[in-house]
C-alpha cells in the first residue's frame, strides 16, 4: 500500500527563487510563478496525482472535467501555502487580512490555566495558524515528525527565523511522550496533526467521506489519558489575500480504556468533513488515504 512517509518535496534553489521574486516584487508575482510551477506538478507527478483525483472524483463525488480542475487547484493552494508562510513569518511587507472564529474558546482555555491539545490536519495552512496563535498568551509546543529534508530545513529558517513556538520532534525512542507530558504539566497547549501516520504506527479506524480510514492513534490516546481540553483548529484560505481562522468549543472526552478515543475521532472525522465540505481543494494529502481503513491495529 503506498503510504506517507513523513517527507515533504521540493528542492532548495526552487526555494531560493520564490524567495527573491516575493523580496523584489511581492507575493502578486510568486503566484504568477507558482502558476507555471503548479503546471509541471500536475503533469508530472502522477504518484500523488491519482490519489488525489480519486479523492475529488469517488470521494466528492466530482466529474472527471471538474476533478481534474481542482488537482491543479490543489496544488496550485499548496504552493501559495508555502509562499504565505515565508511572507508572514519572514516580515516581508504583505496585505494579507484574517477572520477569527472561536479564538475566545482558545482564550478562556487560556485563562483557565488548563493547557489543552489543538488537534488539527494537512488542510488549509496549518504554520499561518501557529502564527496566528502567538496572539494568545501561553506557550505553545508544536508535536510533528521532521520530515523535512535538512537543507531545505536550514534554508527556510534562515529565512523566516526559527519558529516561536517549541518543537517536539516524533521520534522512535518516545522522547516525545515524555516532552508532551511535561508541557501539559506546565498547563502548555500541545499542537498535533491526525490526519497523517507512518507505517508500523499504532491505528485507530475512524469513516470519512463514507469510508473507513486509519488515523495515527496518537492524539486521541493522549487526550484521552491526560483528560486535557481538545480544541479542533483550522486556517484556511479564502481570497489570494485572506484566511479565516477556525476553532471549536474545548471538550474533555472522558478517561477510559475504551469508549473516549473512539468518541474523540468520531469528532474529529465530522470536523474535517466540514472543512473539506467548504474548502475540498485545500486538503493536502497525497496518499491513498483510505486504503487498508478496515484494518486496525492494535
């Protein structure tokens, strides 16, 4: 089964080139550039391509004219995801504009001295949405595998400076557990991604779109445990020059050993379903994401 592993694409002197269009020109030409780009992906990268029709095509239920459209439309989003990024979080002169819903659930969770888990997906621009989240007034500790490849690493945080808020890398000796736990201790919100596991990984099976899926067990096993606060959050592009920036009331799902994860992906399935329902083109997932949802591993 072809699976995600963990590593994102591109190369450094692609970087470097979108880099300088956006310090001499602005963002208005990097997307015109991003356009010619987005060409030579959706032409050539048939790997990712297929799963991603599949996904407009059986999954939205799109016609084949319209779900060709939005493959190119996706990757075309991805691009300027990344763009975005490096103008924000870089200081570069920008007219970017944002709408926020439900950031005063983030604010009482705040106040409450709770800490809690912000559980997102690979949907719309999660680093927009950790920048965003510097307007609140506690410490923050992005969980995520570095799947990065290390030059492309170093060069993008030349440029945009090292994120403000602490990364706890996923690694195989579980370090991480121990770095989560001391920051819930400490009342810190924990960032995550549930929509993305590596093989071998523990799973639990969760029905989007109709179909069964697998999801990394992860985040909804440690929410369980700690009963800490789960807030789902989301930022996503609206107009080339705005976002709109999502977060759902907190719940705490009850401590079981069975019942509480369960509970937790079913609701994080209808949440992305809901923001897939208004912005389908903007989730970037470029695997067989259904494939093998029956089985659960234990």
């Amino acid at each position: 089964m072809p699976s995600w592993q963990g590593r994102s694409r591109g190369n450094k002197t692609g970087f470097r080139i979108f880099v300088w269009v956006l310090r001499t020109g602005g963002v208005r030409p990097a997307y015109f550039l991003l356009a010619l780009v987005s060409i030579y992906y959706f032409l050539f990268s048939w790997r990712s391509s297929r799963f991603l029709y599949a996904y407009f095509h059986r999954r939205l239920g799109y016609s084949a004219a319209r779900s060709v459209i939005s493959l190119y439309k996706n990757y075309y989003r991805f691009g300027q995801t990344i763009i975005d990024r490096v103008v924000i979080m870089s200081g570069i002169p920008h007219h970017f504009s944002f709408d926020f819903d439900g950031e005063e659930y983030l604010n009482q969770m705040v106040e409450g001295k709770q800490g809690g888990l912000l559980l997102s997906a690979h949907i719309g621009n999660w680093e927009i949405a950790g920048h965003l989240l510097q307007r609140l007034n506690t410490k923050m500790n992005i969980v995520m595998f570095d799947g990065e490849q290390s030059h492309i690493k170093e060069y993008m945080e030349s440029v945009t400076g090292q994120r403000s808020a602490r990364i706890i890398l996923i690694r195989d000796d579980l370090s991480h557990i121990y770095a989560i736990q001391e920051a819930l201790k400490n009342n810190e919100f924990i960032c995550m991604h549930a929509d993305r596991f590596l093989e071998g990984n523990k799973t639990l099976c969760g029905k989007l779109l109709g179909e069964p899926a697998r999801f990394p067990a992860g985040p909804f096993v440690l929410a369980n445990i700690f009963s800490m606060p789960v807030s789902y959050v989301f930022a996503m592009k609206e107009t080339a020059l705005h976002y709109h920036f999502y977060a759902s009331a907190p719940k705490i799902y009850a401590r079981s050993k069975s019942g509480g994860p369960e509970d937790m992906l079913n609701d994080f399935c209808k949440q992305m379903e809901t923001v897939i329902g208004k912005y389908p083109v903007q989730w970037y997932n470029y695997y067989d994401f259904w494939a093998g949802g029956i089985a659960v591993d234990s």
